[in-house]
C-alpha cells in the first residue's frame, strides 16, 4: 500500500532517456517506485492514461519572493508546471537586512518583486525569511542572496568602491546566509546600488560561494552589443574566485551569444544561462528610463532631481531616440493615473497632454518610482536566437516572471507552457526528454537540489501530470494574466497542490537549501 500511485502515463525522467509507459508510487513525500506496478495497491490514484508524468519545473529566475503567497500568482505557475521558484534574484530582495535596508529594497523593487505580506520592519535574516516561505505555500523556494542588498546594509547609497573593513563585513553576511541556506549570490548590475560595485568586490564575496560549491546568478552589466564586455566581466570573477556563474535572462545575438559560452566553457569555466521564449522585457520604470548619473539609490534624491526643470532638460537631451515606443506601462500604482496601466507611453501621454518625457517623470513621482514597464528588446534578439539558445546544453528556464501590476508581461502565466507547446510540441526545439532536462533536472543540478529533478525511486516527489496534445500558453500581451491549459496534476513534496486544474489548497512547498 502506497499514498499515491500514478497509474498508467508515459514516464519523462529527467535523465534524457525516452518516455516509457509506467506507474510512480509516492509515500512520504517521496518517489517510492517507478515503472510497470501492477499489484501496487494506494490510498488514492490518479489516472495518467495518455499524459505524460514529468519531474516538477524549477523557475531558476522568478520574481516571486512576496507574489508567491498570492493564489492566483501559485494558480499560474502550478498551471505550467513550475513547482520550484529561485528566488533573490537580480541583486536585490529583503534579506540579509537592516531595518533601512529593508525599507529601501521593498521601495525600489516594489514593481518587481511586490511587498512581502509579512515582514515587519527589519532588521530581517535569511534564516527568518525562509521561514516565511517553509510550509506557507504549495511551492517549494529556493534562495539567492542578494549583493545589493548587502552591499546596501554596509555602504548605503554611497556611489564608491568599498574600503577592506566594508567588504569583510559583507563578505561576513555572505557567509552568514550561506550557512542559514542560501543557495548562491546573485548581482544585478544594472540595478543599484549593485551598479556600485567592481569585479573585485563582486568576486571577493564569491570566494565562500564558490567554496561551498554553490553558483553566482548575474544579471550582467549590460545584454545585447554589450554583452561581450558584461561577460567578460563575469569570467574575471570566475576566475578570481573559482566560482560557477550562471548569466540571467540570457538575450541578444544568438551567434555571439553562443560563442561566449562555448568559449567560457572551453576555459574550463562551469557556465551556465537562463532564457525565456519571449521578444520582450520588463522591469523597473526607473531602469529602462533613468541614467546613472542620478542618485537612484536615493530614491528620495531622485524624487527631488526629477522635480528639478535642469534635470528634466538634460533628461531630455539624453534619451535615446525610439526610447518611448518601446515602453508599455504595466504597473502605474497612483489612483490618478492608473488608467495608464497596458498603454504605450507615448499614448499615455498624448491622453495626459504631455511629451513622453514629461509624463514619464510626472508618473514618476506620483508612484514613488515604483511604476513598471514592459519593453521591447533591441532588434538582434530574435525569434531564431531564442530558438538557438534554448538548444544550448549549458540552458535553464527563467520565466523572469513579475506579477505586479494591472497589465504585466505575460511570461509569469505562459513560459514554460509557451515552451512545451511551441518549442516542444511544434517546432521540434527539443524533444519531450529534453524538456525534462531544460526545465527541470540541470536547474536542480545547478542549485544542488540533489534530490529533485529527476523521476527516481528516493527522490522528491515532484511531479506533474500534463496531457501533452493540449499543454498551451494562453496569456498574451493584451490579456497577460490568462493560465495556462493541459496540466492536469502537479504533486510537491508528495502532496497534490493542483487537481484537475484547480488549487486543492495544501501548502506543502518548501525552503529548500542546497543538499
């Protein structure tokens, strides 16, 4: 007798062999047996007659670290089969943290990561936050710490390289949350005050990381014809360090692109990406519009400098033609300009009287700098260079998904099953095993989740049942909050957290630290 017994799909293991027909058996939160069961009685089954029976997705980037608490946010990505959210990402979340800290990173990444529902004023431990995740939700987390973050807890806002004494008390935090569990650093360094930092600060504070044998997440210093540099930059951390870097939501020319991994490698460096199927980004307002030179680790400086008619002269002088037909507002939170929310800007602000770049600063400040944006990426990145990064060995999925807002990018409801369906299904990208592989065995690998990832008797029972004829992507642009369809069953941790479609409202999921 058996807790759970999934009779009759056609296994996807994770390990790249070919589906095969067989049954999984579950108790205790693990995968008892697999394969051909017969006799195997259960306290219940569920019927995998024609669907396949795939290891949980891990989200290896997601912006999930308060929406995760959300149920219609946990409705999303159970849908698609995510069962895992990397979480910390891009340099910038709430712990480690001192009180201002925390009030400052749950300000400045508001329109991407939300507020967490049960903070309370800091200061905030990895350990404490975890705890929040641990048996709060259906998915299992897993935790990054954030640079940023940290870099903040020490230095501030200050825009300066840091002194020895600050650097060991950063790399004293580091090594802190390491121990507490998490499971990697990560940086982003286009954000601030992250921007701040050098490579030798950057690498100094991934020595205990690569000690650990844990990876280094890097939203690069720059994506597309800066890519070159921004990876150069990461392989000289690497190798002062001898940390294994892992590139966020890897975008642009697929050739270059592809070429700079293939020579990292080639090094000997264990380099590995994240990519998403989609032609479009979103972020911050702030960074898609704001330059360096303002104090945005300020956030109350930058308030007074936009309010400043020299500051919006030079602004003006400085953005980039086509900038403002490439932005979408997402997430406007000010009662009175809400109506913005799903507009091109330029629109927006032709409704509101205004030249684009005066709205953008108005709508600015009426938000607090919190407003988001989705925006389309420079034409080098490609239908075909998706397609010929997903295809690399050295890939995991991202959905790099923020649920913010009334008219968010779609990727949060849709990448993986946007993969599963286009990338699988039509186009041949990869085959069913493979996808077991991208989406979920080398991520686990990555992050050493040992016991995830793969259908094997003794590991976790993540599982998901998907009919593989009907797995889609619905969410679009215009309606980006639409689930995804064709996944039927999904099992964390040995419970069932989706059934038939539908939230079943246990809360299993777990913090997961590196094993």
């Amino acid at each position: 007798m058996v807790e759970i017994l999934i009779r009759g799909g056609w296994v996807v293991d994770g390990t790249v062999a070919p589906p095969f027909r067989g049954d999984v058996a579950v108790s205790g939160g693990r995968i008892t047996d697999v394969g051909a069961l017969p006799g195997a009685s259960a306290e219940a089954e569920i019927d995998a007659t024609g669907r396949f029976v795939l290891p949980g997705f891990i989200d290896t980037h997601v912006h999930g670290d308060a929406a995760v608490f959300n149920a219609d946010v946990q409705l999303a990505a159970l849908r698609q089969g995510v069962t895992t959210f990397v979480l910390g990402q891009d340099g910038v979340s709430f712990a480690p943290a001192d009180a201002a800290t925390l009030a400052y990173v749950s300000r400045y990444f508001a329109p991407v990561n939300g507020r967490h529902p049960g903070l309370n004023e800091g200061p905030l431990s990895v350990a404490e936050l975890l705890a929040t995740y641990d048996r709060r939700v259906p998915l299992n987390t897993v935790y990054l710490l954030p640079h940023g973050t940290i870099r903040h807890n020490v230095l501030g806002p200050a825009r300066r390289r840091v002194d020895d004494g600050e650097l060991a008390a950063m790399r004293d935090q580091v090594e802190r949350g390491l121990s507490e569990g998490a499971a990697g650093l990560s940086t982003g360094l286009e954000y601030f005050p992250g921007a701040y930092a050098d490579a030798a600060e950057v690498a100094a504070l991934c020595a205990p990381v690569a000690a650990a044998g844990l990876p280094y997440v890097t939203h690069m210093r720059g994506y597309e014809d800066q890519a070159g540099d921004a990876m150069a930059e990461v392989l000289e951390i690497a190798r002062a360090s001898g940390v294994a870097p892992h590139v966020s939501h890897y975008h642009g020319p697929a050739g270059k692109l592809i070429a700079l991994v293939d020579g990292a490698r080639a090094e000997g460096v264990d380099l590995t990406f994240d990519n998403y199927p989609y032609l479009r980004g979103s972020s911050t307002l702030t960074l898609v519009t704001l330059p360096g030179w303002l104090p945005v680790a300020d956030l109350d400086a930058t308030m007074d400098a936009l309010d400043d008619p020299a500051v919006r002269a030079r602004l003006k002088r400085q953005w980039p033609a086509g900038l403002w037909q490439r932005i979408t507002l997402s997430h406007v939170p000010a009662d009175e300009l809400r109506w913005a929310e799903g507009m091109a800007l330029p629109e927006a602000a032709a409704r509101a009287g205004r030249s684009p770049g005066e709205f953008c600063c108005d709508l600015l400040m009426a938000t607090r700098l919190e407003a988001g944006c989705v925006f389309g990426q420079p034409p080098t990145n490609t239908e075909e260079s998706v397609r010929a990064l997903l295809s690399h060995p050295a890939q995991t999925t991202g959905s790099d998904a923020i649920y913010q807002g009334g008219h968010p990018h779609p990727r949060g409801w849709g990448a993986f099953a946007r993969l599963l369906a286009r990338h699988v299904r039509e186009l041949g990208d990869w085959t069913w095993e493979q996808a077991a592989g991208h989406l979920s065995a080398h991520a686990a690998r990555r992050f050493r989740l040992t016991d995830r990832g793969l259908i094997r008797r003794g590991f976790a029972a993540d599982l998901v049942v998907l009919d593989p004829r009907a797995v889609a992507d619905r969410a679009t642009y215009e309606h980006p909050r639409e689930p995804a369809c064709g996944v039927h069953h999904v099992l964390v941790g040995g419970v069932p957290v989706l059934a038939d479609g539908a939230l079943t409202g246990a809360l299993p999921g777990r913090a997961l630290t590196p094993n």
